[in-house]
C-alpha cells in the first residue's frame, strides 16, 4: 500500500463554478465570487471585514504595510513556523526577533515572550500551530500593555476557535491560507482578515494596487486613482470560483478530518504521553494535522524511514527559522531549545478528507509495531503485502 502525505480534497463543484466565473466574463480579481467567499467569511465567523488574497503571504504582507512597519521595527515571531510569518516583515526592513515554542506544543510560549517586548517592538505574529490556538487572552493582555499589534498567522487554522471564538478575528490583523496542504483549497490563495476598523478603507487600497479602485466599483468614486502603497494582492475570479466549491463543503470536509485525527488519537493512546499532540482546554482541533513527539532525532528518522519502507509518507515540518540558512548569521544566538525538538523530533502522519478505513488501519499498525505496542507483522488483505519488522 502506498499512502502520500497529503491528498488535496475535490468537491466536484469547482470546475462548475469556474466555467459559470468564465461565463460572467469577470475573471480578474474582486468579481462575483469573490464576494460569495467575503459574504461566507463574514457571515460564518462575523469577521469585521475580509479581502481574498493570493496567498497567506499575501495577506501577512499587506499585515506588514497596513501596520506601517518600518526599518527598526522589531516584530516577535515563533522560529518553528513556516518562512512567510517573518519574511513579510523583513521586507519591509523590520528586524525578527524569534521566539521558542512551549514546552507542550509548538505555539509560542506567551511567558517567554514578555523579555524579549521593548520600545522597538511593533508587533507581535501569533502562530496557530496545526489549527490549534495560541493563549490569547494572555497574548492580547501583553499586546495591550505595551501598546503592540497583534497578527494571527492562521494559515493552518480555518473554522478553529479560542474560547469559542474564530481564529483569525483576535488579533488586529488574520491572515489564512489556501494553499493545496491546507484543509480549504484553491491550490494558491488566502485571506486577509481586517478586525480593527482604523485599517479597513486603508486595506482595501493595499489590495487593489495602492489604488482606490474598490471604492470606485461600487460607484463611490467617479474614478480611482493611485492613494498609497500597495501591490496586486487580490485572487482572481477564477481562484475564486474554486475556493467558493470548497467553502460549501467546510463541514463535512473538517468533520472528516477530525474523526481521522480522533482515530489517530485514540488508537495511538497507549503511547506514552509524551509523544501524542497536545491541545489546550481553550482551543477547538480542526484535524489539520496530526504528528508525533518522538524522543530524539534519531527515533524520529527511523520510525520516517521505517513508514517509508512500508510505503507511508510521513514527514516531519519546520526547519527552524533562526537555524535556516538565510537567518542564522542574523539571529543573536539565544538557545530556542523547544523549537530545536520540534524542529527534529516532530513527525506528522498523512491526514486528509479522502483517507480510507484501510489507510488508517494501516498507519496506525505500522506505527504500533515500530513502537512494538503490537508484535506480529502486519499483513494487508487487500494486496496482501508482507511487510518485515526488523529488529
Ligand atoms: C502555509 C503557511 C503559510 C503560507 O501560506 P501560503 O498561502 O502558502 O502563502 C504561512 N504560515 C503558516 C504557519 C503556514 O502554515
């Protein structure tokens, strides 16, 4: 049997909508669907305000230029996250100031940022890890005191919640992501999500080029102009039709993924504790992603290539940021410890909507015998494959 790491899900619906997108005779950017998907965000999650990006990264860019960042800034970022979370603010001259994750899962420890906060600090990006929240109560209660802004880099956190409230509307600013390894789709896309009204009309010149054109498609101005920065932010109708397919079927896409996660869990319970994901009491679990904590790097190669063999795609995430090779001559040499066993210890196993019964049954028997929780081979019914232990 040979299970990937990631199927992206299908609904069937998509190219529907792109041809209906084509037959509008709108496919640039902020036509028809695009509005659909705003109208679903800020009906479903009461998000004060959403613009369709091309990407996560889009979206923590504009965070960037929206928050005014400038050389000298510093911004506090969790070093065990994907590049985009720091680089969107290196572009802007700011200075990264990496942060460790906690002792229990990879989101940041809020504690150990309160050192590392100084008159230069600008602003804070808060990584929901996996979908699962950071604590930010305790985050935006930091932020406050010292007058910081506050971005949600939830790109991996779509219909989660802290305390029952949406991912993404905490914060000053929400980025999400729809990039193909996410659980919503359109191959390449994202969202900004504006939750402070002083940024709103300003976010939408960003998106569309600097320029004031928003405005003027909905007949408030006779003509637009250029007003400020900004780039080509916004999605095409196109990127737009697709992710509206897969918006429709959010709750049977995410209950899917969760009950392959809960399997996963229960099945794997009599690992010990230390090796099975945490999820605090104050977030929800999206199914994102489901990884182990092995005990050293070397468990976690062999337990990788022991699945390989057996064809199961498993894979560990983040390089560090501050140990990657374009930041470490920059980083000031504090010891990230929690983010270095993550960085080698972390090890994810395929979760997606269109995983079979069979699959689960498999990976799961495979990661019990290496752990030797079950003693005999498995064998496979359905092609009958023999797979060797060794020792
Ligand atoms: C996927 C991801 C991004 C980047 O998203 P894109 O849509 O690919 O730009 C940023 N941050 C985190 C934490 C991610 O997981």
């Amino acid at each position: 049997m040979e299970i990937g790491f990631n199927k992206p899900y299908q609904t069937g619906k998509e190219t529907y909508y792109i041809s209906d997108a084509i037959k509008r005779q709108h496919i640039s950017g902020n036509g028809y669907y695009t509005g659909l998907c705003h109208r679903f965000f800020e009906h479903r999650y009461g998000y004060l305000k959403v613009l369709l990006t091309n990407s996560c990264t889009d979206a923590l860019e504009m965070a960037a230029i929206l928050l005014n960042i400038q050389p000298g800034d510093e911004i506090i970022v969790p070093s065990y996250t994907f590049t985009s979370s720091a680089n969107a603010f290196i572009l802007r001259g700011a200075k990264i100031v990496f942060t460790d994750s906690g002792d229990s899962n990879p989101n940041m420890n809020i504690e150990l940022i309160k050192p590392l906060v100084n008159s230069r600090t600008k602003a804070i990006v808060a990584v929901h890890y996996g979908g699962v929240a950071c604590d930010m109560d305790e985050l935006m209660a930091l932020a406050k005191k010292h007058n910081i802004f506050v971005i949600e880099d939830a790109a991996q956190a779509i219909d989660a919640c802290y305390k029952g409230r949406p991912l993404g509307s905490i914060g000053h600013l929400g980025c999400i992501s729809f990039h193909e390894s996410k659980n919503i789709t359109c191959g390449e896309g994202g969202l900004l999500i504006v939750n402070d009204e002083r940024f709103i009309r300003r976010s939408e010149i960003i998106w569309e080029k600097g320029t004031n054109r928003a405005a003027f498609s909905r007949g408030e101005v006779s003509k637009y102009e250029w007003k400020d920065l900004g780039s080509s932010f916004l999605t095409s109708e196109l990127n737009a039709a697709f992710l509206f397919a897969q918006l429709e079927d959010m709750d049977i896409i995410q209950s899917k993924r969760r009950a392959t996660w809960n399997e996963y869990y229960d099945k794997l319970r009599e690992l010990d504790g230390d090796y099975l994901p945490v999820i605090p009491w104050y977030s929800s679990n999206n199914g994102h992603s489901f990884y182990l904590v092995c005990k050293s790097a070397k468990e976690k190669k062999q337990l990788q290539s022991y699945l390989s063999e057996n064809g199961i795609q498993a894979i560990g995430h983040y390089v560090p940021l501050h140990r990657s090779s374009y930041f470490k001559k920059l980083h000031d040499g504090r010891l990230l410890h929690n983010t270095y066993k993550f960085g080698t210890c972390l090890i994810r196993l395929p979760i997606f909507y269109s995983i079979t019964p069979e699959e689960k049954e498999y990976i799961i028997e495979h990661v019990k015998c290496f752990f030797h929780l079950v003693r005999k081979p498995v064998t496979h019914s359905r092609d009958s494959m023999l797979v060797v232990v060794r020792a």
